[in-house]
C-alpha cells in the first residue's frame, strides 16, 4: 500500500487506516472475535493506521486495539486514540491533571508506554486558542508519555487555528464526497505548515457504500439511529450532516462515475486518497472482508470524475452543509 507522511507527524503510514470507533460502540454490537479478525485483516492488507478513542465502548476499542497489538507486535503500527469527551464538554476541563489522567488510562488500556498520537477529541471551540491547553500536551511529548499530539476537529475554522500552533501535528476532519469545504483552505494550510491529515467519515457513516435504501434501518444503539438530528453528539458525524434521503439522491448521482471493477465504496475512499494534502483516510470497518475491501481502493487507479462529484455536491449538498461546519 502507498504510504503518506508529514513533517510534524514524523512516520510513514498506508495511506488507508482503520477507524476502530464501531469496535467499541455505536454501531451496533461487533463481538470481540469479529473485531480482532478486523485488525488482524486490515494490517494483513497493509494497514498500518489505526485510530481509537478513549470514549470508544468506554474503552472497549482501545482494549481490543491494546490485544491486537500484543497478538501481533507493533513493528510498523501506527496507533492514535483521542482524549476528552469523558467529562461535560466545558474548556474548564481541558487541564493538565485530566489530561495525564486520560493518558494513564488510555495506555493502560492500549498496555504501551507511549502512545503514538493522542487527539483532543472535538473539544469546545475555546481549547484550541487556549495556550496551557498546548503547553500540557507538550509536556506529555516530554515526558514520553505520547510521541505526537493533533486534534479532532467538527469546523474548518478550528482546524484553522490548530494548524498555527507549532506542535500540533495532525488534523482529523470529516472529508469526503459530501463534505467538500475542507479542500479549499485546510487541506492547502496542512500541507505548507506539514501537518497531517486524517480524513475521517469518508464514507459518511456508510451512505457511500451504496448500499442503503428508503427501507434501510439502523437498531436503537446506533448513532445513525438515535443522532440523526445530533441528539447524542454533533450531527455532523452522522451522515455528514446531510439528510439521509438527499444522501441517497446524491449516491445516485455518483454511482454511474464508480470504476469498472470497482464497489462504491471504494470509489468513495478514493476519492479522498486524491485529495492533495491527505495523509491517511479512516474507514471503518466490521467485518474481515470489508476491511480488505477498503484496504483495496488504494489499488485503483486514481480517479478522472472530480468535476462530476463536485457538481453533484454543489447542486445537492452545497446549500445543506457548506455553511455549517
């Protein structure tokens, strides 16, 4: 598999990763079993990228992350979690002590000494402007208690302002064919200051696997279910934040650019690999043959319909969520 880096980052990683949050939650129940043959599969497909969260089934996908290292050894992984969705979402718990909390925790769980990239994970607009925010993380780099530190972000403005602070050394944003705005000045400000970007919810929870319909319905413990109008959590994390029946519209409008050979999926996660200033692309997955077959979009040819998908997001997506985030 191709492998991307960036300057702050320091380390190579296949441009496709795994997104381990339906290891842990909300996507409905994936049994332990399952789960670790999906890490197991994925770096058999040349992943080498894996990104969790402490809040992932209250730690349960940073657990299996955590065996799946130990069955495999870590030569050549990359393995990121985030911090800070355990407490009320106020900048006042954005501290120091919590901080070295949450790493103790997630190291525990994840049973390394350092952890190669830890988050913010979507903190409060403030945090990202607040300097003892930055100066405690770069403590944790002092102290090898992590080796890199980035931060999750909802807007582009926030990826903006973490960009500009020195140590910061990637950027997660949600990126795909229904969430254009951040080709247009994050991606470009990433790639001069050499910050990595982790794209995020490329196939925008599923709708760009192409295989939903008007019937299609999610059980109650999933987030597609019960945060369709943002109820849980930022509605942008949930279909991207576009409706899902103009989702599936605009599905139909993409499907006729998918590559002979191709599924939609992986035209989708393409789609994000083309993108200049992508480090790695984050798909999920919850089964073995999934993950292999996200792993397998890094083989197709890079794709010749950008115009199309952006005509179709203009015309459908655009005035939806352009503004929002």
């Amino acid at each position: 598999m191709e492998k991307r880096s960036a300057r702050r980052l320091a380390r190579e990683v296949g441009v496709i990763g795994l997104g381990c949050w339906q290891l842990g939650a909300d996507w409905g129940q994936v049994d332990e079993a399952d789960a670790l043959a999906v890490l197991h599969t994925a770096a058999d497909t040349g992943v080498t990228f894996f990104d969790t969260a402490d809040v992932y089934g209250d730690g349960r996908s940073e657990t299996l992350v955590g065996r799946f290292l130990r069955e495999r050894g870590d030569a050549g992984i990359t393995v990121a979690t985030k911090m800070g969705r355990r407490v009320e979402q106020v900048p006042e718990n954005y501290t120091r002590e919590n901080f070295l909390a949450w790493n103790d925790r997630s190291r525990q769980n994840l049973g390394v000494d350092t952890i190669d990239l830890v988050q913010l994970h979507c903190p409060p607009t403030p945090v990202y402007s607040r300097d003892e925010v930055f100066d405690a993380l770069d403590e944790l780099v002092q102290a090898e208690r992590i080796a890199a530190y980035g931060v999750s972000v909802e807007t582009v403005e926030e990826a903006l302002t973490a960009i500009a602070r020195p140590g910061v050394a990637s950027v997660q944003i949600i990126l795909n064919a229904l969430r254009l705005k951040p080709l247009e000045r994050v991606l470009p400000a990433a790639a001069e200051a050499g910050v990595a970007i982790i794209a995020r919810v490329p196939l925008a929870s599923g709708l760009l696997s192409g295989r939903y319909t008007r019937e299609t319905t999610f059980g109650e413990d999933d987030h597609r279910n019960y945060n369709r109008h943002g109820e849980a959590f930022d509605v942008g994390e949930t279909f991207s934040g576009v409706p899902f029946e103009v989702g599936l519209e605009a599905v139909e409008r993409l499907r006729p650019l998918v590559p002979e050979g191709a599924t939609m999926a992986q035209f989708a996660l393409r789609w994000v690999v083309d993108q200049p200033g992508v480090t790695v692309v984050i798909p999920g997955a919850r089964n073995p043959e999934q993950a292999r077959a996200n792993a397998s979009a890094a083989d197709l040819a890079p794709l010749e319909s950008h115009a199309e998908v952006k005509a179709v997001y203009d015309d459908l997506i655009r005035p939806l969520v352009h503004d929002r985030w």
